[in-house]
C-alpha cells in the first residue's frame, strides 16, 4: 500500500501504567477468553459428534460458534500480550489484518443471526414447507452467504482505510484496531470514501435488523394462536436465546456508533468497545445452552463417553482427579 512507509507501526491503548494493574487486565482478559474458548469449544464438539443435533438450527449454532471464537481471537490475545510484556505497539501489517478478521467475524456473525432468524420463521410460521425451504442445501448455501459476505465487507473497509495517507501521529485511542480511530489519523479527504462505506455497512445492517424484527412479529403471531400453552412456552424457549444473543449484539452495537457526540469520552469509548467486542463471544454459549434441554443431553452423553472410555483403559488416578474436576467446571458452567 502506497503510505506504508509513512506509518510502520500504530500505538494502542493501555488500560493501565503500573505493572500490577496491568498484570491484573492481562489476568481479566485472559480469563474471559478462556471462558469463550471453553464454551464455544464445547458448542463445536457436541454439534459436531451428535448426529442428532444435524440439524439446520444446530449447523447454524455451530457456524456462531466458529464466528464468536475467530471474532474474540483477533482482539484479546495482542492485547494481552502487549499487557504482559508492557508495550503498546502493533505493526502497520498487524493493524490491517486484524481490521480485516474483526469486520469479517462480526459481519459474518451478524449475517448469520439473520439467517437464524429466517430459519425460526420458517420452523415455526410454516413447519410444513421446513424441509424444502430450509434444507440441508439450503442451509449450506446460506452459511456460505453469511460469510462471504462477511469477506467482502472486510475487504472493501481495509481496503479503503489502509489506502489513507496517516499524518496525524500513529497513537490510536483504542486497545485494537478500530476504524473510526484509524480514519482520525488520516490527513486527506479521501477518508469520506470510507465513511461512505460506513453508511452503506450501516443500512445493510439496518435492512437485516428490519428483517429480523419483522421475522419475530409473525412468529410470535403464530405463538399467540397456538392453543396449547405448552406448545407456545416450548416454541418461546426455542426462540428466547436467539432473541437475546440477538439483543445483546444490536444494542452494544448500536450504542458504540450511533450515540450522541455529548455523550462520548475516552473512557466511555473504551468500555462500549469491551462490551461488544467481548461480551458476545464469551456470553452467547451460556445464552444459547441454558434453555436448551438437547444441548445439555448432547453435552452428558458425550462426557459419559469420554469418562466411561477412560475408566475401561486404566487411566491413572491423578488424571481421573484432574478429569473429574474438568467435567464439574463445565458442567457448572453449562447447567
């Protein structure tokens, strides 16, 4: 890229000057990645080794999951290393690419609770026609969709970003590479180019939160209708974690680049941009399995497998400690 050399490195942002409290941010952020890693791990075995959970719904859960780990591995590890070994700086290459995962994560992920959404419609407003609407071709070919749309967004906002000339220092007021703090180091007008991609970004995303809302008033209509109570708290408790993972990624979403400029200040900026760039990944598997009786079955039945093989090859007593005391964390973490 053209303004390469004027710019070789950026600097982010410290959460903190003193060594223990920077350890004490490492410690955090090391702890909340791990719980990502461990739920969204859990999510991706069972789906994966349970043939009864091949299913659509299930085969989407799996691409969220996928989406959610690509999504938290490409902010938290720089900045925990750059807390434990005390530094601030991340390459110009660094920059871009981690611009160009992070928007195509969250792109794909929001892509992909749209197409939840439609196959929630369909399931429930017209369960006769579920098979040929919502097939397993069909089911491929929109995961494919959601992330390659997810690619092509990437690459037209890193694209467009990278191709700035930066004059305005290289101190970025973000613990990552966040677009809107790159474009305030640009020095040309060209960067109207990228807030016009912005906007674009934005009404797509606006279109598919439309979609979603619409898609959820028709289901709850058919839920109001159905005469079974049980039936509607069953299909209610279907819907519920996809509404709220849904929730919970619109609104820190929109919090973050749609409020007031009265209302934004370093700090602020700093703890919207920690909630929606962590909270989903870390929060949507205990979202997604607390309400889902076939997830937690799926989840016993695989460890019941993985502890009953290890009884009958004679594993040692020490890894039957540490084994056991895994289980209990995880299954603490998932009843």
């Amino acid at each position: 890229m053209p303004n390469i050399s004027s710019v070789s490195k950026f600097l982010l942002l410290a959460f903190a000057d003193t060594r223990e409290l920077q350890l004490l941010h490492f410690t955090l952020f090391l702890g909340i990645y791990l719980a990502a890693l461990l739920g969204n791990g859990l999510i991706l075995s069972v789906v994966a080794c349970d043939h009864h959970l091949h299913t659509p719904m299930y085969l989407f859960l799996l691409n969220l999951s996928l989406l959610d780990l690509g999504s938290i591995s490409t902010t938290l590890p720089k900045s925990m290393a750059n807390a434990l070994w005390d530094t601030r700086t991340i390459s110009y290459q660094g920059c871009a690419a981690q611009v160009f995962l992070f928007v195509f994560f969250i792109t794909a992920e929001y892509s992909l609770l749209t197409v939840m959404a439609y196959d929630r419609y369909v399931a429930i407003c017209k369960p006769l026609h579920y098979g040929s609407l919502v097939g397993s071709r069909a089911c491929a070919q929109m995961a494919a969709a959601a992330w390659g749309s997810g690619f092509l967004n990437a690459v037209l906002h890193t694209a467009s970003t990278f191709s700035l000339p930066f004059c305005q220092g290289n101190v970025l007021e973000q613990f990552f590479c966040e677009i809107p703090q790159i474009l305030k180091l640009s020095c040309s007008d060209a960067y109207l180019r990228e807030v016009v991609f912005i906007a674009f970004s934005f009404c797509l995303g606006f279109g598919c939160f439309v979609f979603i809302v619409v898609s959820y008033v028709q289901i709850f209509r058919a839920v109001l209708r159905m005469p079974s109570e049980q039936g509607r708290h069953k299909t209610f408790s279907m819907c519920l974690p996809h509404l709220a993972v849904v929730s919970l990624f619109v609104s820190t979403i929109m919090f973050t680049y749609l409020k007031p400029p009265s209302f934004s200040s370093p700090s602020l900026d700093l703890a919207v941009s920690f909630l929606y760039s962590m909270l989903p990944p870390a929060v949507n598997p205990l979202i997604y399995s607390m309400r889902n009786q076939e997830l937690k079955d799926a989840l016993r039945k695989l460890f019941e497998y993985i502890f009953l093989k290890k009884k009958k090859n004679n594993v040692p007593l020490r890894s039957e400690f540490i084994s056991e005391t895994v289980r209990k964390v995880i299954w603490f973490y998932f009843s």
